[in-house]
C-alpha cells in the first residue's frame, strides 16, 4: 500500500491581531457647601467590571477553549484522542470509532495536521479513525482513512479570524482506494466569553468517480461558552452531505459538550450528539433524528 502525504502552505500576509486595555478612573468626592454647611460626598463610580477574567498562560496559548486560536502556537504539537461510542437505535458500540486527530504548529500562522474527521466535522459524527469491533460490529476495516493537510490563518483583528485550509483525505485506504481533495476556509469570531467557529468546505473526488466518489460538502458550525476560566460548554451543529441530490441525502447533527481545563495544556470533555437530528428524504428513518446518536469522551494534550 503506498503511503501519501500532504505538505500544505500559503505564502500570504498576516493581519496582526490587536489587543485592547481598558482603563477606568473613578470621579472625586463632592466638597463642603459654601456656608459651612456639609454637603454629601458625591458617590464614586464603580470600575466597570471585567467582561470575562482570562487566566493567565505560560505559554502564550490561550487555556480557555473559547477563546483559543483556529490555529496553534509556534512550535506547539497537540494530540486529541476522542473515543466515539455508537448509541444508535439497534446499534450500541457497534462500533466504537477512536479518530485520532495530530496537530503542530509550524508558526503562528501555519498549522499542519493529520486526522481522521470528516472534512473537519466533530468527531462525534464518528466513522473515521481506528474502528473497534470487527465486521461483526459494523467496521469494514480496522483502519480505513487518513487526513493529511494544514491550514494557514490569514487574518486576526479585533476577535475575528480567517483561515485557509487544505488536505489530502484517503477517504478509504482498502482497495479500492477513494482519494479526495479538501479545501476550504475557516472563521472564527470571539466576544468573550462566547466564540462562534464556522469552516466551510468541500471534498472533490479525484479518482473512482464513476464509483460514486465524488463531491462532498461539509459546514461545521460550532458555538462555545467559556462558563469559567477551567470549564467551556459548546454546541455542534451544521450541514453535510453529498453534493448530488443534497437535498434528499443531507444531514444537520446536533451536539452538546463541554470541555474542562484538567491543567495548562490537558483537557477533557465529552460530547453528545444526534448525527441526523434533521436529514432529507432518502435518509432512512431509523438513521435520523433520535435514533442516530453517538457520545464521545476525549482528552487533549498540548505541548505549550
């Protein structure tokens, strides 16, 4: 089986983002009334409080999940393990899916990754990765895709950022091999203490067409609440499907999770979903709405 590989880089000029500090200063106290009559000491006004406290980093690197960066810090290597278990109407761990998901950062602008979600969605939508089970439990092979890219940020400014992204996605290593192109952009917008995560992409197939590999489209969407400085809470959502007849075959999942700050550097979580809380009209009934459903756990390790 040939190995392939993908070194992806965009040769574009970094918008710096900028920080912004607050300063208030409260009036002074009134003076006595002319006379020799005392008068009352006009109240201060309070300091405006703090929009959301960040915690300090040692590194840099946000700790806070919603507030994190589309891509990592320089000289940063992450690994996410997630463990997605089947609770599918008839289906309970069958399977159980584990897509690791390896990131590094190059700069602070590129990221290059391998991993094994689909064109960037969730993990919790499952399906990627090392398959537990066998053929009994529903995994063709024990280990069947791989995601090879990178993705560069070409602009952060005042809590907005964009990023381009690319892979090369074996959609399917067993013979016969399915290979596609991904390619898309990434947003991201923080107000703290809420972030919104939109990545847009597509999947063009780029062999065995006649075969049905072809066009896939992928919107992820993603909504997180920073509660504290440790604890996040988020929801996954967006659209997917094939983009032949999209509209009887696409499906919206809807996830919710929370994701804990152990210590700088580890998080944990764990995320709920219903992978076709809505789907189109060839999508068969027992695969959608709460029939077709996954909890994932996870644990995240970075270096810095």
């Amino acid at each position: 089986m040939r190995k392939v590989s993908l070194i992806v880089g965009l040769s574009l000029l970094v918008v710096a983002s900028t920080a912004r500090a607050q300063e208030v200063t409260a009036p002074h106290a009134g003076e006595s009334a002319a006379g020799g009559d005392s008068a009352a000491a006009a109240p201060a006004v309070a300091p405006e409080a703090a929009v959301f406290p960040v915690a300090a980093t040692p590194a840099g690197y946000p700790n806070e999940y919603a507030l994190r960066p589309l891509t990592l810090s320089a000289g940063t290597f992450q690994a996410t393990v997630p463990v997605v278990l089947n609770l599918s109407k008839n289906a309970v761990l069958k399977p159980v899916w584990v897509p690791l998901d390896l990131r590094y950062g190059v700069n602070d602008q590129l990221e290059v990754f391998v991993s094994h979600n689909y064109l960037g969605a969730p993990a919790a939508l499952g399906q990627g990765g090392v398959c537990l089970g066998g053929t009994s439990r529903g995994c063709e092979k024990f280990y069947n895709n791989i995601n090879v890219g990178g993705q560069y940020s070409l602009l952060k400014s005042n809590g907005v950022e964009l990023s381009g992204l690319a892979a090369l996605d074996v959609r399917r290593l067993s013979d016969p091999m399915y290979l596609a192109i991904d390619v898309g952009v990434g947003f991201k917008y923080v107000s703290a203490p809420i972030s919104i995560k939109v990545a847009p992409q597509i999947g063009i197939g780029a062999n065995k067409r006649s075969e049905g590999n072809k066009e896939v489209l992928s919107v992820p969407v993603q909504i997180a609440f920073q509660a504290t400085p440790q604890l996040a809470a988020f929801l996954d959502t967006g659209i997917f499907g094939s983009t032949d007849h999209f509209s009887d075959v696409y499906g919206v999942p809807v996830g919710i999770g929370a994701s804990f700050l152990v210590q700088h550097g580890l998080d944990v979580g764990a995320e709920f979903m219903l992978r076709q809380a809505l789907a189109g009209s060839t999508v068969l009934s027992d695969m959608k709405g709460v029939n077709d459903r996954t909890l994932t756990v996870f644990a995240a390790y970075r270096t810095n």
